[in-house]
C-alpha cells in the first residue's frame, strides 16, 4: 500500500482530472434530474423528492442521486486506480447511495439512532434506519474485500478487511450525521477530504467525490437542494474508502474516531456543539443565508404541504431531519 505523500505533476493532474469529471457529471445529473424529477408509485416527482427547509421553503433531495452519478461516473473514468478500486469505489457509492435512498423515501422518524433502530429491530419491528445500518455495514465490509488487501497473510487480510469495512461504514453514517444544515456535510467532506486526495493511493479515489461535492455545494448554501441522506451516506462512503488506502496505524486511528464520533451522537447533538464553538459556527455560517430571527413564524404555512423538513432547525442528539414523514425524523443509521 503506497503512504507517500502526493507530490508532481502526474498526481496533480489526475486529482485536477478527477475532479472535473465529478463536478462535470454531477451538474449535468442535477440539471437532468431537476428538470423532469422522476416520480415513485404514482406520485410526481416534485412531492417524492420534495422537502421544507428550516425556514418553510422548498427544498429538492435530488442533489443527492445527482451526487452519486457524479462520484460514480467519475470514479470510473478518472486515470490511476486499479479495477478493484473501481470496483470497490462502484460498490460503496452506489449502494450506500441506493440505501439512503430508501430511508429518504421510506423512513418514518418511529426511531432514531443506533439505540432507536437497533431497539425496534429486538422487537421484531424492521424499520427503514435499520435497513439502511445494516445494509450499510454489509456494503462496507464487502466494498473492503473488493479493495483488497496488500497483507501478506490470510488474517491479516481478514483483520484489514473487518477494519476498513467497519471505516467504510462508519464514515457513510457520520457523514449523514451532518447534513442538518445547508452546505455543513459537504464542507465536512471536502475539508476531511483533502487531506486524502494528497496521498498517493487516495488521490484516485477521492477526486470525483469532492469534485462532485464542489459542483453542487452552491446548490445547497442557497437552501434549494440537500444531499439527503442518500448523497450523504455515499459521501461518506467514499471518503472511507480512501482512507482505507491509508496505513494500518492510521486507519486505526481513523476508525477510532470515527468510532467515538458516532457513539457521541446518540448523546450530543453536533449542531448544538458547533453553534456553541464560534471557529466552528463562523466555518458553518460561511457562504449561507443568515438565520431568520427567532419566532418569525416564516415556515409554519409551508412545511405543511409537504413530507417533511429538510435541515431541521433543531433536533435530537442522533436526529436525521431528512425522512418523508415527519419533522423528527430517523436517526443517523
């Protein structure tokens, strides 16, 4: 496994590459999928992909399917990675995708968080998060096996493959954990992101996804689309795969953290923490529109109308604020 640091020309430009073939591939799907937005079981497309934001305007989930094609389309056409880590890249953005999908469309906001969906699933109750935290798991430790593992003996392959499947999986969901406000979870992506598109083995991994995040992140500060959990869950999943390039002492202490992240979620809520930390809250603020006063009362006719509301203004410790039935929604699995 290459750990050099990125450096000359060759690696400057497939990054560049890279990222221009993401960005390119998601406005196209953003502008296609706006136009004629695909509709469910009868229902137009405005209503299955459409949400309230935090202020009562409308909002369109449709940044995140245009995400995924991005990231995949450009994943697979930018110059350097190996077929199997194409093919892994294919598997964890697509199906990390497809499973925020569904808890987009189907998830009820019943149960929340790890706690929450685990809960139910003791009680025989499946819900939608539970299918998405389990799917996810899956996917990331098949998407690790996928990748490969330069380990010159059979456990230690095994013990990569459990702990970058578990880094996979754990970066889909932390990432989903902070798209509750605009702009917020691709400003994450691209700062944790960069410092892996500077590695020798992450580069190709990572340029069409921050490419693609890139594109549409004016989309999202301007409050007319979010990723959903759908392009937040591939994000995430993307960036862990990328890490996964990293060596093994580093990918420990990136499983760590991801690890004590997403165990403070289901007590703390991340909002309340950056709003609080004003280095934190300025990076939050920039590029958005400034909070509407408090008590204007500027969604309560609109939020109506609709499934949900998209970037909550407050939520639980774990809350989701992304599911088409309520406006507590499921939690971060």
């Amino acid at each position: 496994m290459d750990r050099r640091i990125a450096s000359g020309p060759a690696r400057a430009a497939r990054l560049a590459v890279g990222a221009a073939l993401g960005a390119a591939a998601a406005r196209a799907a953003y502008a296609a999928l706006t136009r004629r937005p695909p509709g469910l079981n009868g229902l137009p497309g405005e209503q299955v992909w459409g949400r309230t934001n935090h202020r009562g305007e409308p909002v369109t989930l449709l940044e995140g399917p245009a995400f995924v094609a991005g990231a995949v389309a450009g994943g697979l056409l930018v110059p350097g990675p190996g077929g199997r880590a194409r093919a892994a890249a294919l598997l964890a953005g697509t199906a990390c995708g497809a499973l925020g999908g569904y808890d987009d469309l189907a998830g009820s906001g019943a149960s929340r968080g790890f706690k929450g969906h685990l809960g139910a699933l003791a009680r025989g109750e499946v819900t939608s998060g539970a299918v998405k935290l389990l799917g996810i798991g899956a996917t990331g430790v098949a998407a690790a096996a996928l990748a490969g593992s330069p380990a010159p003996s059979r456990t230690g392959r095994a013990f990569d493959t459990v702990v970058n499947g578990a880094i996979i999986a754990g970066s889909a969901n932390l990432m989903n954990l902070f798209d509750l406000r605009p702009g917020r979870a691709i400003k994450v992506g691209l700062i944790t992101g960069t410092p892996l598109a500077l590695t020798a083995s992450g580069s190709a991994v990572v340029a069409a996804p921050l490419g693609a995040a890139a594109a549409l992140l004016g989309e999202d500060l301007a409050e007319r689309a979010m990723l959903g959990d759908t392009g937040a869950n591939a994000l995430g999943a993307l960036l862990g795969l990328a890490a996964t390039r990293l060596g093994r002492g580093p990918r420990l202490a990136v499983l760590a953290g991801l690890a004590g992240l997403n165990a403070a979620s289901e007590y703390v809520s991340f909002t309340k923490v950056i709003a609080r930390t004003p280095a934190l809250n300025r990076l939050d603020m920039l590029g958005r529109r400034p909070a509407e006063p408090a008590g204007s009362g500027s969604g309560s006719g609109v939020g109506a109308s609709v499934p949900a509301q998209a970037h909550a203004p407050s939520e639980g410790p774990s809350s989701n604020a992304q599911a088409p039935s309520s406006a507590s929604a499921d939690g971060p699995a």
